[in-house]
C-alpha cells in the first residue's frame, strides 16, 4: 500500500518540468534517476533533490533514497512507532510538498 505522501512524490516523478535543473548527484536524484518511472529525467531529478537539500538532512535523505527501490519501505517507516519515525515521516511530508510545488 503506497501512502498519500509517496504517491504525490511518484506524482511528481510523471510531469514535465519546467524548473532550471542544475546538475545535482545527491542520494535523491541518483535513487530517482535509477528508478524505472517514466517521468524521470535529469532536470526532474535534480529539482526533486534541491527540494530535498531544503527540507531533509542527509541522514533523511539516505532513508528517503530507499523509497525509489522499496516503496513498502515508506509504508513500514510512515507505520512505525519509533519516535525518529515519526518526526522523519513529517519532514517526507513537507518534502514531498515542497517537491511537488517546486518541481511542475
């Protein structure tokens, strides 16, 4: 089961983009240019990870990386009762917001 916030990022991940792309290798934009979505591109990838380096850290960044490759993944984090979790969950949130504004 894909979460709400996931599927707003995947999204994003299928628009055409706009937005100047400055070429960016952080852990997003090489999970996200990895990733088989039909919508990823260099300039998408890079606006998702200058969106990523303005609200996760690098640590938030690794575990968001993962979500490319195992979406279940961010089912089991969003359902977590770990209190890292949870405050790492709201960061993806805004994050993915911020990507999806950011990125059209």
């Amino acid at each position: 089961m894909k979460t709400i916030a996931f599927a707003a990022l995947i999204a994003v991940l299928t628009l055409s983009t706009t937005a100047p792309a400055a070429f960016a290798a952080g852990k997003i934009h090489r999970a996200c240019m990895r990733s088989d979505r039909p919508g990823a591109s260099r300039q998408l990838c890079s606006c998702i990870q200058d969106a990523a380096d303005r609200i996760l850290s690098s640590r938030d960044q690794a575990l968001a990386a993962k979500f490319f490759k195992d979406p279940q993944m961010a089912q089991d984090v969003r359902q977590s009762d770990s209190s890292y979790k949870e405050a790492f969950w709201k960061r993806y949130k805004d994050f993915g917001v911020t990507a999806q504004a950011f990125c059209q």
